[in-house]
C-alpha cells in the first residue's frame, strides 16, 4: 500500500486522536444541549466586504509545446519576499474582517468547543514491560505521550508537547524502540511542516540523549543493534526550507553517540535523484528491507540479510508500478502484500532464493473485496478488506488458515493494530460517523472484543440516520456515496448541505466519527461524502480508473454526486457546498470552475490549483505518476491543462462564495498554489458572493495542528457556511 505521508493528510479522526503508530501493518507506519428547533434563515442584511486587495501581474508567460500560458502571478510563489509578505496580511485582514461578522460565528465556536472537550486516548503500545499510549485531556493543543511501566501501573508523561511551544505548534510522534527496550526514538515537527527532527530517550529514565537527526523527512527510526536506519533529504538551501524541490533522499545508520555527520550511508540512488527510499527491519531481524519509490504509486522492493553495510540489496520485485509489501518473515520465507495480478491485493509468500513472480506461492487469495491492510501480532494474522467502503476484519494463523471474521459494532472503520509474536493482547480501534473513536482488547483464542477505552462525547448518536447511495456517474458506474443527517430533517426538502471528497493517490474515505462534523449535523446540515474514482474503496482498478489522463472522471463523478443530491430532494444549488483538501482541494477547484453555477460556497483547502507547475516545489515531483506533468509530453500537458483549477478561472463568471484555506508552513502543497488561486479568482469573479483566502500562520498541511487553530478554523467554516446557505437551526 502507498505511505500515507507521501500523499495528504485526510481528517479522518478527531484532531490529535490518532493512535500511537502501530508496528507490522500494511499502511507503513503511519488529523449538552443540542442546537436543535425551528428551522430559521439567516437575517437579509448584507454583511461589509472590504476591498480586495490589489495584486500586481506582471507579464510572465510560458509555453508548453507551442502552447503560450501566461502565469501573471508567479512572483507569489516567492515565500520569503516581503511583497509576499504583505500580500498575505493584506488578505488576511479582509478575511478575517469578514469572517469575524458572521452571526452565528460565536454560537459555533462555543459548541464545538463543547463538544471536542472530550477525553482522546490511543491504543496501547507495548515495549517490554513498558506501555505507551497518547492521551488529550479535550482542549490541549497537541496530545500528550504517557509511559506505564507495565500493564496495570500508574501512567506517567513522558513527553508532552504542550510544554515545548507557548502556541502548541510543536509536535510529536514516537517511532522505534530498541529490542532491548532501553531506548526510543520519536519525531518532533514544529508548525506543521514536514521536516523533522528525529530524538532519542532513554525509556526508564526519560533522559534526552544528545543524538539528534536533522533534515529528516517521511522517516521511520529503525531501530538495529546499538542504533537506527532512518532517511533523510540534503539540508535545504536557506530560505528555501518550505518550498525548495527535495531530491536526492538517502537511507542512513546511526550508531547512539557518535556524531550524525558521520553516520553511516547504507543506500543512494546517484542515477535518481528524485525517488522516496526507506528501510523496514523483519520482526527477527533476519532481513533489512527496502523500499524505493518513484512517487506516491507503486514502488520496487528488495532486501538483504541484516547488516550496517552499504548497498547489497537484492531485488524482490522491481519497477514502479506494482506495490508489494513485506509484511513479515514466517519459517524463513517472505510473507508479502501484493496487487502484481491482483487489483485488490493478495498474500503470497516468497522465498528469499527464489523471488521470482513465478516461484511465489498464494498465502491468501484475491478477494471480491480490496485488501486494504493486514497487520500481525500474537503469532496470528489480520486481514482488512472493504466491502462496500467499510471495514470487515478476519483473523488467521500463520499457517494461512481462516479462523474467524470479527464482529463489528455497527457500519464503520476499524483496524486491528499490529504488535509482536509474543503479545498476548492486541487493540482493536474503531469509529463510524455517530461512534467516536474506540478502543477494544482482542482475545486472540476467541476473537471477541471487550471495550478498553469508550469515549463519552456530550451528543445523541441515535439523533442521526447514516445511509450509503449509489450514484450513476457518467459513464454508467455507480458511485457510493455516505449521506449523514438528523432524523428529524424533512426530507425531500432543501438543506444546508456539505459534500466532501478527495479522489486520488489510492486513499480510502470511510465512515468516521468527527466533531467538527457533529457540530454542523446538529445544527441542521448534511454531510455527504462519496467514493470517487481516484480513490482505492473498490481496488486498484478503481484507483486508476480516475489518475493521470482519467482525472476528468473524478470530477465527473462528485458533479455526480452533487446533482444527484439535489435531484433527491435533499438540497439544492443555493445550499450546497463542496469542500476537500490538498489532492481534495484539487477536486473543488476544478469543480468549481467546471461548474460554478452548481454550487452555493466552495471550501478548497490545501489546494493542487497550478497543475503545470506542482511539480517543481517541495515532494510535488512524487505526484507525477498520479497526475502526470506538463514538461513530459504534449498529451499530458493537454489533460492537466484542462482541468487545472488556476487555469480555468474565467474572467467575467460569477463563481459561488468561496474560502480558499491554506498556511504560510505548508511545505507539502507549497501555500503558492492557493495564493495564485485566490488572486485569479478575486481577478475574475463577477459577482456578490465573497471570494476570500483565509491563510494560517504558523500551521502547515494539517498534520500537528493545535486544537485551538482546529477550534477557529472550523468554527469559521461552518459559520461562512450557514450564513452564504441561509439555513442552520437554532436553539
């Protein structure tokens, strides 16, 4: 399966819920009173709109196979200048002017305040006689990571963010741990950016050994010996760490006190520089395995017995357009997730001697259903499918054999997260759109779940009614979209109605429990989210059928969606917003542009909005096997041209109410994407609603953001909302 860091992050969980990383899963490694009453309309006055703010084009164009394509805003992809600068406060004060008057705004904030002020916790991490887990009180910015020196002792901090940065924009997450337990490595990111920093502490003590990694970035620690194998990118030029093009990433070994300026290079690509590479240890040590990728698809596979030598890797599979994963080593032989002649995945196991394609043997067979992920632990095995986009899990020995399907709450998303072969006990978490998220103790004899953790959120899940539609898109497949809204609503009848989606890079939207979604089902909205094309709810073929020069279907399918939402009677085009973000900004921006007559406010965040030029900031150059680039070829050029949401504002359209978010440390989807977007619109628009850019100081892609930015956000999201729908219920 793709690595979730190399894509978007996608809110699929309450913000700071995550749990702890989870060890040998096929995802690697790893954002009261209810409002309830008569149905009102917002008052008719209109609300003061500043002047937006001027934004000077200057007269750059460039031509892509004789095609001339001016780009009059480039020099907003400047980060450090200081007309940049000003250009991003000068927006800043007409959005927040705006937003700061919307009527419902502080009713908002307050509740959703209320209903995120819950406890969070994480399923339990064992190392040794030692526990972790992550746990959030309900308003601290970041999630704080807590030790138990064993299963029933006290719990103890051991790191909490919180107290390194006043404003909460540091981060953390725990990585490997020593075999011997004594030493764990974590990753500390401030304000949402991508680069980190890799640290070391010693478990018993919490002593901070001075080992520091720096400039690491989509990296693991794992952990060998008296040290680790991490990876890391060559230190930016200065001025250039949240936009300059990262290439050339490199796996090392780092032995505890020696200097990291000496570490130890274990693999390079000189004839590639731009490939993601990265390392993952067996269980029994036995094999250092490795991973190369030429972007976020597939990615070629190979290993060799465990050392801290350089180089020596032997290929398991090669080329970039398979995806094999090695799950674990069982009797001396692979054991490996695989989509080579399977679209929805399958186990084989391989022999190191032999790896061959033709010399693998079916440890479990393609299913009707995608593979999603597989996770071991307790001497047994894991297997996630889903059916219909939710989640089935079924557990086997290691001898391949079924011994039983879990039982599930209800409709929703679960994993059960990977541990060791000596664990007597493993966790299974889950959550659906009315079901916070839920920690379970599995028994491994039975199977049967008893819970561990049970949120208590202050709503009424039985309040709500989830459905799952299937929509004809226009090629005559259905699409399945979930559709979540108060029991109480009329319906047919015209609601507030928000639809969210992503489509691409093989990421699945399942059912999922937020408060930030809660809050805008109470007050009377709908929240629908299809599954589009892009996406991998129904295997890698679905996958496909919407990237490269099949992105259009996409878009065909969430215009789908919309229409269909309004032709059933539960909205209509002067109340319904899209929203999405990063590869999701993508699909608003297009649609938006696409259809601005659709659509009554636009939520992109995050945006992919200059399809010509993602590819020359940051990791952008890893999309390219998903999207495809405008300098390969007059074809590709020609269908990212076409959609590409920045170049296809047309000048004169009135487009809907629109708040384009993004944050000045977005170094994944450079900021410069939503800036150029933003000034085109303002530029173009003709029309009364607001086009404005709401731009975050101090935050990045999403990732580590701290719960009172969350709070804000949102807040304002959902106010803009109901004010430019006219709808929401009061109390």
């Amino acid at each position: 399966m793709i690595p979730k860091f190399l894509i978007f992050p996608v809110a699929l969980f309450e913000a700071n819920s995550l749990p702890l990383l989870m060890k040998k899963t096929s995802a690697f490694w790893l954002s009261c009173c209810i409002l309830a009453g008569c149905s009102t309309t917002q008052p008719d006055n209109k609300m003061n709109l500043a002047p937006y703010p001027e934004t000077r084009q200057d007269n750059q164009v460039d031509e892509y196979f004789g095609h001339a394509v001016a780009d009059p805003y480039r020099w907003l992809e400047d980060d450090q200048s200081e007309e940049t600068g000003k250009w991003v406060d000068a927006q800043n004060e007409v959005t927040y002017a705006y937003l700061d008057q919307l009527p419902k705004l502080t009713d908002i904030q307050a509740r959703l305040t209320e209903l995120m002020n819950y406890e969070r916790l994480s399923a339990p991490r064992r190392e040794g006689d030692f526990y972790f887990f992550s746990k959030n009180d309900g308003l601290q910015n970041q999630a704080v990571i807590y030790l138990k020196r064993g299963a029933s002792a006290d719990p103890e901090v051991f790191i909490d963010p919180n107290a390194l940065s006043e404003a909460g924009t540091t981060s953390i997450d725990l990585l490997g741990a020593s075999k011997d337990h004594t030493y764990i490595a974590y990753r500390r990111s401030e304000a949402g950016s991508d680069w980190s920093e890799i640290h070391v502490k010693e478990i018993a003590t919490g002593k901070e050994l001075p080992d520091v990694i720096k400039w690491a970035k989509f990296s693991d620690a794992v952990w060998y010996g008296n040290g680790f194998f991490y990876s890391r990118f060559p230190e930016p030029k200065e001025g250039g760490e949240l936009s300059q093009a990262n290439g050339n990433q490199r796996v090392f070994y780092h032995e505890l006190g020696t200097d990291p300026a000496e570490d130890l290079l274990i693999y390079e690509d000189p004839e590639r520089e731009n490939v993601y590479v990265s390392v993952d240890l067996s269980e029994d040590e036995s094999y250092l395995i490795l991973y190369k990728r030429s972007g976020t698809n597939g990615f070629e596979t190979w290993f060799k017995p465990t050392d801290t030598q350089a180089g020596g890797f032997s290929p398991l599979y090669t080329g970039f357009e398979q995806k094999n994963f090695v799950i674990d080593v069982v009797d001396g032989q692979f054991l490996v997730q695989t989509d080579v002649d399977a679209p929805n995945y399958k186990l084989v196991m391989v022999d190191p001697l032999n790896p061959t394609p033709d010399h693998w043997k079916t440890f479990i067979e393609e299913q009707d259903q995608p593979l999603e992920r597989v996770s071991t632990g307790g001497g047994y095995l894991f297997t996630h499918y889903l059916k219909q986009a939710h989640t089935a899990v079924f557990q086997y020995d290691l001898q391949g054999n079924l011994l039983r399907e879990l039982e599930l709450p209800t409709l929703g998303t679960g994993y059960v997260g990977g541990g060791k072969r000596e664990d007597e006990k493993l966790f299974l978490v889950f959550t659906s759109f009315n079901f916070p998220m839920t920690i379970y103790e599995v028994n491994l004899t039975s199977g049967e779940t008893v819970p561990y953790f049970e949120p208590k959120v202050a709503f009424d899940p039985d309040l709500f009614e989830i459905k799952q539609e299937f929509v004809e898109s226009t090629d005559g497949k259905k699409v399945s979209m979930f559709i979540v809204h108060r029991k109480d609503l009329e319906l047919p009848g015209t609601h507030p109605t928000y639809l969210y989606g992503y489509g691409g890079f093989n990421v699945n939207l399942t059912p999922y429990f937020s408060t930030i979604n809660m809050t805008m089902l109470e007050m009377g909205g709908i929240l629908a989210i299809p599954n589009l094309r892009g996406g991998g709810e129904y295997g890698e073929s679905w996958h496909r059928e919407g990237m490269l020069e099949n992105k259009q279907q996409v878009f065909d399918d969430f215009i789908a969606c919309a229409e269909f939402l309004i032709s059933e009677g539960y909205t209509s085009s002067e109340k319904l917003a899209i929203g999405g973000g990063s590869n999701g900004g993508l699909l608003v921006g297009a649609c938006m542009t696409q259809r601005p007559e659709l659509f009554a406010v636009c939520f992109p965040a995050v945006g992919v909005m200059d399809m010509l030029r993602y590819h020359k900031f940051t990791v952008g150059w890893g999309w390219i096997p998903e999207y495809g680039c405008a300098d390969s070829s007059e074809q590709e050029f020609e269908y990212l041209y076409a959609y590409s949401p920045l170049h296809n504002l047309k000048e004169g359209t009135a487009y809907p109410a629109t708040l384009v978010m993004t944050a000045d440390h977005d170094d994944r989807v450079v900021p410069a994407h939503s800036f150029k977007f933003a000034a085109t619109l303002q530029a173009a628009h003709q029309g009364e609603a607001p086009v404005l850019i709401r731009i975050e100081k101090n935050a990045g892609h999403g990732a580590g953001k701290p719960i009172s930015k969350v709070i804000e956000e949102y807040s304002q999201q959902w106010a803009f909302f109901f004010y430019q729908t006219k709808g929401g219920m009061s109390s």
